[in-house]
C-alpha cells in the first residue's frame, strides 16, 4: 500500500476518486501552509533539513530520508491498512461489524474526541516555535523539525477525517484548528497542557516524554474505535508518536549523563558548582519532570468522568490495548480505584469501572512512564550517584478534577495552603531555575558539536554519524 506522491495531497485513501472531498481538502492546504508559516519553527524558510517521510504505511520500511524545506513537506493522508472482518470490540454494540461511516446517533461525541485530538497537534507546533533558536545542535535541530513536521501531518489526519466523515461542521471545525493559538487569551487551544509554553530545551525533551506519551495512549484508546477510519487513522499516527517520545526520554538520558559527567569529574552534588559549570543539576531535572509529569496528568480528564462511560459504551474510544484485556469489554457492574479527599487526606474509593476510564488510562501511562524514568536512573547508577529521579505522586498539582481543590506534595500528602508555598520551590521549577536553565540555552550549529550541558547521542539518525549536516541553512 504505497502513498502516491503525484497527487497534491499524497494519500492512500484513493483521493482522487473522491472529487468533492479532494476539493474540499485542497482549499484546506493553503491555509494549512499559512498557518505553517506564521507559527511554524522561526526562520526556517530557507533551511534544509534531513527529515523522514512517509512512503508507505507498512510497518517495516516506510519512511524515506532526505533534505527537505519544511513548507514543502509532503504532508499526507495515511491510514494504516483495513483489517478484513473488523468489529466493533467493547461497548453496547461489541460484536458489530466495525462502521465505515459515522453512525448517526454518535455523531458529535465522535466529532468532539476528533476536535480534542486534533487540536493537541498544532498546539505542540505552536509551543516549540522559537526552541529552534537556541538548539544544543543540528542532531536535536533536526529531531526537533522531525516532531514538528510530523505534529503537522497529524493535524491532516484529524482534519481529513473531519472532511471525510463529518459535511459542513467537520470542515469548520479544520478551520478553527488552523485559528485557535497556544497559550492565546482570547483564543486558546482546548487543552490545558498545549497552552503552557515550551521555553527551553528541557522542558522539550519533557513534554515529548510525557506529553506526546499522553499522545501515545489517547491514539491507543482511539485506535481501538468502533469508528474504523479513527482507528486506522491512529495506527499509523502512533509510529510517528515512537520517534517523539525517543526524542524525549533520549534527550533528558543525555543531559543526565552530562551532569553526572560533571558530579563525578569534580566530586561534587553542590549545585551552584554544578551550575558554575554549566550543566543542569539533578534537582532541577526532577522539578521540571515533576512539572511536566503533573500537567500531563490533567490531560487524562476527571478521575471520574461519565463522558468517558459514553464514549467507551457508544464503541467510539476504548481502553488501552483492549483486545488484549480479558473480561467482557462491557464492565458494567465493574468497579475501579479512584482517589478522593476525604477529611483532608487522600483516600482511595471505588468507583464504576466505565466512569473510571480516565483513571485507568492515567494509570496504564504511569506504569509506561516509571519504566522510562528507571532508565535514566539506570544512567545515575552507572555513575555511581546515589540519586533517583522519581515520579511525583499522580494527585500532585492537578488542576483538573476534585484533587485540584487541594494541595498535594510530591509524595501524595494534603498539605495547607501556607504548606505549599513554603515547599513550591523544591517541588516544582522556580523562575531561577528557569532563568538558569535559559541561560545555558546558545545557539549550537556547527556538525558534530554539541552544547555543554548535554551529552552527543549514542547513535545519528538513519544510520548517519554524530557530526552529519542534519540541518543546512540557506
Ligand atoms: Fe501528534
Ligand atoms: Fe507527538
């Protein structure tokens, strides 16, 4: 199943013997380019980068390296191949033949879970703009446009969809995915973590950690869709979603072991040495992955939620790696831990497992993110530093949800008001943290260099070596 890179719009889904919709996508594109162009990574109109592309949508052997100018990135329409006989497999029509078409009655809870999912893609772009700027080198450059482009083509997938299956409010909602901003007052995008900013360097390789993890298990839950184009569609997102997520976890291994380079090269865990030395020290690393951790944990929604009973009963969004759990994929009747505070503490309580969802998903994504973690600290070890990096208690700073009424510590505790103010600071990034972090923040862009305060990768990419041109400015 090869994309036909002829067409205008490379696609696999026969285009072209759609005129209408084909049209409709057209008019769509310039747009999509306008937007590209105003909040796209900064400057970068005349630069080449060695990006992949996807030329088929096998699992092995689909993607294509070479130079590329991103405005001309071949952004697409990929579906991952049908699955003959699908179903329908949890929820009140498990056992259906899956649908083709959007059923009539789910029409805008369908089109709602497409608009959320599609709005998170250009977000990230809009959040990443200017890092392009202060790049550690032209490795993390091109890994940087990698995710960018790539955050770029999963907008299409939405948009494509929306076009495809959803008439006249399918093609508004693709025109206010190309008008909402990041962090914008009057006009944000939906979700709470895609209007933080993404200042520097680290908070980078965090969001791509845990944020685009997030990505991860939303495309997972709707790529078990009753809705089978959804699912298609997230199949092959989530083979792009990987390389972002390596991008992250391979990013802060590398500033972690820089900075124990460091500790044990000149014996010492004091952070103003430390940072004398212009590497970022582990307690700032564990504030900022704190950070990140607890934004993340917002995007799952409320611990309990009846949306998500909907969604998943309706067949439109199920579990994690549902074909693969063993119970009746109905649950009713079934119960799931949820947290509460209760005579201010945090409790456990049982609520139905289908209201429960958001929970159990935030759940299988922690189990995902802890083992990531182990292998930084697998990197710490080896250095023979007696310092573990740890995910904070899941409670810890939401905003979302009955535990945003309260403060939590990292470790799970319910702490006063005056509490929380007087620990903040060790908990969570400080503005010095910041400013120092920005500080270290130069512009690296001669091959093979790398910034200090990070280490070279263990491998280029696509077999290339370390000091390879992966961005050349014109
Ligand atoms: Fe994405
Ligand atoms: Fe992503």
């Amino acid at each position: 199943m090869n994309v036909d890179y002829s067409e205008k719009i490379p696609n696999n889904v026969n285009l072209a013997g759609n005129r209408t919709l084909q049209r409709a996508l057209e008019q769509w594109q310039p747009e999509f380019l306008n937007w590209w162009t105003d909040t796209g990574p900064e400057g970068t109109g005349n630069t080449d980068v060695y990006l992949r592309t996807a030329v088929s949508v096998e699992p092995k052997g689909w993607a294509h390296f070479d130079y590329v100018k991103m405005r001309d990135y071949r952004w697409g329409i990929f579906l991952a191949p049908a699955e003959a006989g699908r179903k329908v497999n949890f929820g009140a029509h498990k056992g259906e033949p899956a649908w083709q078409e959007v059923p009539g009655e789910y029409r805008a809870n369908l089109r709602r879970l497409i608009v959320t999912q599609g709005d998170t893609e250009p977000a990230s772009v809009e959040q990443q703009r200017h890092l392009g700027l202060t790049c550690p080198s032209l490795y993390d450059l091109r890994n940087l446009f990698q995710v960018n482009v790539e955050e770029g083509r999963h907008l299409w997938a939405m948009v494509y969809l929306l076009h495809a299956h959803f008439g006249r409010d399918g093609r508004e909602e693709a025109e206010a995915l190309l008008m909402r901003r990041s962090g914008d007052a009057d006009n944000p995008r939906i979700l709470g973590a895609f209007n933080e900013p993404t200042p520097d360097w680290l908070a980078f390789f965090m969001f791509t950690f845990f944020t685009d993890r997030d990505g991860k298990y939303q495309l997972c839950s709707l790529a078990e869709s009753g809705f089978d184009p959804l699912a298609r569609t997230c199949r092959f997102m989530l083979t792009e979603e990987a390389h972002h997520m390596f991008v992250g976890e391979s990013g802060i291994g590398r500033v972690v072991q820089r900075t124990c380079e460091a500790m044990v090269a000149h014996k010492t865990d004091d952070v103003g040495k430390l940072r004398a030395l212009g590497v970022i020290d582990l307690p700032t690393i564990q504030r900022y992955l704190n950070f990140h951790f607890s934004v993340t944990m917002d995007l799952f929604g409320s611990d309990v939620s009846s949306n998500a009973a909907t969604f998943y009963t309706s067949g439109l969004k199920g579990r994690f790696e549902e074909t693969k759990i063993d119970d009746d994929h109905l649950l009713n009747g079934a119960m799931y831990p949820v947290l509460e505070i209760r005579d201010g503490a945090l409790v456990t309580s049982e609520a139905p497992t289908l209201n429960a969802l958001n929970e159990k998903l935030r759940d299988d994504f922690i189990r995902d993110a802890a083992a990531g973690i182990e292998r930084w600290n697998k990197v710490i070890e080896k250095q023979g530093i007696p310092f573990r990096l740890k995910a904070p208690h899941k409670a810890f700073h939401r905003r979302i949800g009955p535990l945003a009424a309260a403060h939590i510590d990292p470790a799970g505790n319910v702490v006063s008001a005056a509490g929380w103010e007087a620990k903040a600071a060790e908990w969570l990034p400080s503005a010095a943290d910041q400013a120092f972090v920005a500080s270290l923040m130069g512009r690296v862009v001669e091959p093979g260099r790398f910034a200090n305060w990070i280490a070279p990768p263990a491998r280029g990419v696509d077999n290339k070596p370390a000091d390879f041109a992966y961005v050349r400015f014109g």
